[in-house]
C-alpha cells in the first residue's frame, strides 16, 4: 500500500513513538491530524514538519474523554474530508505500589489504553463502513500475555486492547475495514525512561516507528518486535503458573 497524499490520524502524536511515526510519515507525503493532550509539544512539532507534510494539523485531544474524541474526529473530518488511517498510539503506564494500592490509576489506564481505543472506534466506523474502507492501528504491547509483578493493570490494560482489536479484525472484515495490532518491546521513550527494571532489547524509536510503517503498507494483520521479546512473551505465556511465579517473584527482589 502507498502512503502517499494518505490521511493519517496520531493520537498521543506529542512524543515517544507517536512524535516519531509523525515525522516518518511525513517524510512519506502523508496528510496528518496530530493529536495528544500536550498542545504546546504538538504546535512545535507542527511547525518542524509543517514543510514535510502534504497537511498537517493539531488538536488538543484527550482520547480518555468521549466527547473529546468525538468533537475533534468531527474537526478532523471537516478539515481533511476523511480519515484513511488511525494509529490510536495514545497510552499511560504506571507503576502499582502495593503499599499505597490506588484504584484511581486503574482507572485512568483503562480509560486511556482500552475506552481511548473504543471512543474512537465509534466516531470513526460509520465514515469507514459508509466507504468501505479505512485502516485502524491500535498500539498494545508484548506485556499482554501474563500478570507481571506491579504492572498488573497495565498488563490487564493490554491484554483488553488486544482482544478487542482482534475481535474487531474479524467482525469488520466484511466492511472493507482493515484492523492492524502493533506489539511493541521496550521501546526507548520517555514513558519507558521512568522504568527501574532492565528492559531487555531496548529499541530505539527510529526503528521500531519504521517496523510500524512497514507492516502498515503490508497491511499485516499483527505487527510484533523485537524478535527476542517476541519469543520471550511466548514462553512465558506458555510457561506453567509456578514456574511463572517463580520467576517473576525471583525478579522482584
């Protein structure tokens, strides 16, 4: 698939990967709507690309806010005329202290990683079945196979994203409606820079943004990387509860 003169929407387009995919994709001559809750990093960015891209416009946008999504997917569209492409790459992560259990933050990763996917899956699907076509890449992560120790409600988090963006890839099929699963490891971001663990086969954001790109114009069903944590994620998935829970209390100490 060719990229060019190709309506793309970013969410949490402000940094770390959705910042990078911007720049990569305007490289390609793509027609972009940047979106995150930083206006202020966004307008910078608008204007270091504003000669690269085919159109590029900002918006303030809280994916975790219903009518956020909704009032800026209509700006969107009466700017652009359409969407071809959506990377819903907006996401939160947080560190769980078992000390001080806050349900709060649960609920602000939910509503960011899953309800922040759904919100814009119903402001865009009838534009996208009315057409019979439209392309929805939603970013989840390698961390959705197992409950890792303190990273539960994230791991949960991707784990709902996962299975909602694959049971949507099957139900819209039949629409024209194309949807692409991104998986990413560790990828060097500010978010992962707050992690204190060791983040095994750490990525850069230059290559793990053109892996994304690639499979887009492949139009893969499931993007997945690196390789080593890919097959990691699949042993431990595999690997028997107390065997599990062995490893992850050893790595807890």
């Amino acid at each position: 698939m060719q990229l060019q003169n190709k309506v793309v929407v970013i969410t949490g387009a402000s940094s770390g990967i959705g910042e990078e995919l911007a720049k990569q994709l305007a490289n390609e001559g793509c027609k972009l709507a940047l979106l995150a809750r930083r206006y202020e990093k966004l307008s910078k960015l608008e204007l270091e690309l504003s000669l690269k891209a085919k159109d590029i416009k900002t918006f303030k946008c809280d994916v975790s806010n219903h009518p956020s999504v909704k009032e800026t997917t209509r700006k969107i569209i009466d700017h652009f005329g359409k969407v071809d492409i959506a990377i819903l790459n907006a996401g939160v992560s947080f560190k769980v202290d078992q000390n001080e259990f806050d349900s709060t933050i649960a609920e602000e990763i939910f509503d960011t990683n899953v309800l922040g996917l759904a919100y814009f899956f119903e402001e865009l699907l009838p534009d996208f079945k009315k057409r019979k076509e439209g392309i929805i890449v939603g970013v989840s992560s390698l961390a959705d196979g197992r409950g890792f120790p303190n990273a539960g409600m994230y791991s949960a988090s991707k784990a709902a994203a996962t299975i909602f963006l694959e049971s949507q890839r099957i139900s819209l099929k039949k629409f024209g409606i194309k949807i692409i699963t991104v998986k990413p490891g560790f990828v060097k971001t500010p978010m992962t820079k707050r992690n204190k663990f060791p983040m095994p086969f750490l990525m850069n954001v230059e290559k793990a943004s053109k892996i994304i790109i690639r499979g887009i114009k492949k139009e893969k069903n499931l993007i997945q990387f690196p390789w080593q944590t890919v097959l990691g994620a699949k042993i431990f998935r595999i690997m028997p509860d107390a065997l599990f829970n062995f490893v992850a209390l050893k790595n807890t100490k």
